[in-house]
C-alpha cells in the first residue's frame, strides 16, 4: 500500500521533468477512479493547462495548474503514478492518462481504486488539508505529543489516524514502533515523554531511509524484512514475532522487544 515514501517518490518523478508541462491531451481510461469532478469536465479544466510544481502532504500529491485548480492523487491501496512512453502498451489497471506537451504520459495506476484523482478549487483543497494532520515527515516532537496526548485509543490506532499524523501506514506504523521498542496496543495518552521522543526521533530515521528508498525497504535488520516469512523472528532478539490485528490491520510485533 503506498505510504508517504512512495508518494514521495511519485512527487519526485513527476518533478524531475523540469520547468512546466503543459498537457495536451487527457484520457480517461477509468472513470470511477475520478472523485468529484466528471469526466468531461476534466479534459475541459485539464487539456492545454501547465502543471506546476507538485508538492505532498501525506499520502497526497497535488499538482497546481495555472487556472488556479488543482490536480490530487490519493494511491489507496494499490495507486501508482508512473512515467511512459506513448508507444508502451496500455496496462489493464491504467485509469488516466495524461500526455505532456514533449512526449510522455503520465498514468495513474490502480488495481483496487479504493481512492483516486481529484480536481479542486482552494476552498475544497482547504477543507481537505483541515482535515489531516501534521505530515509525519516535518512534524515535531511538541506537535506529535500534542496531537498523540488527546488520544484514548491504542498508539498503532492513533498513528495510522490521518487527522493525527498524516502519511503512516501499517507497514510504516509497525516499523518505526518496533524499532522504539514499544507496545502497538499501548494507549497513545498513556506515553511518556521519554517514550515521545523516542518515537519520534525512531519516526524521522525510519521516514528519511523510507524516502530514499521511496517505499518502506525490506531490509533484513528491519521488521520489514522479517514480518512475511514463513516463521518469522525479530531481527533484535531472535525471538518469535506475534501478529495480531489492531484498527483492523495486521499488527506484527516482538513481544519480548516490544514492552
């Protein structure tokens, strides 16, 4: 499922085009991944417009265009953004298609289609920003104990909460507790502030390796490399890991780490 880092790594492709792109053509592949805006009046607000610079917040990318609307991803579960030639084949889970003034596309990928692409005007950007919290890559130690201190439900439930902190998922949720050494299931107001800062000191690590890697790295020292063997240990201790499910997610953790 994409997370932050792989919507990141979207951001920066879709940025590394250089200057402007204007696109001169819209195809809609799939129009059940549209939110918000019909099919038709997309190619209408969209064909001959320049993108600006994209930037993220969250699990979010948004590109301005120079109408003063807005173009946003959301990936779901399974979204992706992803540079083409023209003459590559249409794959079968292609939604959108947007062909850019020098030659590409730029195709948004979904399998599931849980989310997808809208349109907006800045009053309904503006509503939907409100509605999420700090990005989970510059939020600080006094704005994640602000919004984690509020919260009675457990530590796991209140990160994956986007109105809490935007951009963690379960596999990044998982990661950066086990390598802070604490209990998903602890009640998220019940931390310490020597827990606080451990988690987010752990979160900024977890996030910037995450980010250069654009996705969560199966590396063995990681959880992420241990949690779907067939018999799966912890990297720290070598003892058994335990998978349970909390806000409806698979939760693997070290019991024996994990206190």
């Amino acid at each position: 499922m994409p997370e932050l880092p792989d919507v990141e790594g979207f951001r920066r492709q879709l940025a590394s085009c250089g200057g402007r792109r204007r696109v001169t053509d819209v195809d809609v592949l799939d129009s059940g991944v549209l939110e918000g805006v019909s099919e038709q009046r997309l190619r209408r607000e969209l064909t001959g417009v320049q993108l600006g610079a994209p930037w993220r917040h969250g699990k979010w990318l948004f590109a301005p265009v120079d109408n003063g609307s807005t173009l946003a991803w959301h990936f779901g579960m399974t979204g992706s953004l992803t540079y083409c030639s023209p003459q590559e084949q249409i794959h079968r889970h292609d939604r959108l298609v947007l062909t850019l003034d020098y030659g590409p596309q730029l195709r948004y990928r979904d399998q599931r289609k849980l989310k997808g692409v809208s349109w907006m005007r800045d009053p309904a950007l503006d509503r939907l920003l409100h509605t999420l919290g700090p990005d989970a890559l510059t939020v600080t130690p006094t704005e994640l104990e602000e919004a984690l201190s509020r919260r009675r439900t457990s530590l796991k439930n209140a990160l994956m909460n986007q109105s809490v902190v935007a951009g963690l998922g379960n596999l990044l949720c998982d990661e950066i507790l086990w390598q802070a050494r604490v209990d998903p299931r602890t009640p998220a107001r019940d931390l310490d502030a020597a827990a606080l800062r451990r988690i987010h000191g752990t979160m900024r690590r977890v996030l910037r390796t995450s980010v250069r890697a654009e996705r969560v790295p199966p590396r063995p020292s990681w959880l992420t490399g241990r949690r779907d063997a067939s018999e799966p240990s912890c990297p720290r201790c070598d003892q058994p890991l335990e998978s349970d499910r909390i806000a409806g997610r698979r939760t693997v953790r070290c019991p024996h780490c994990q206190t």
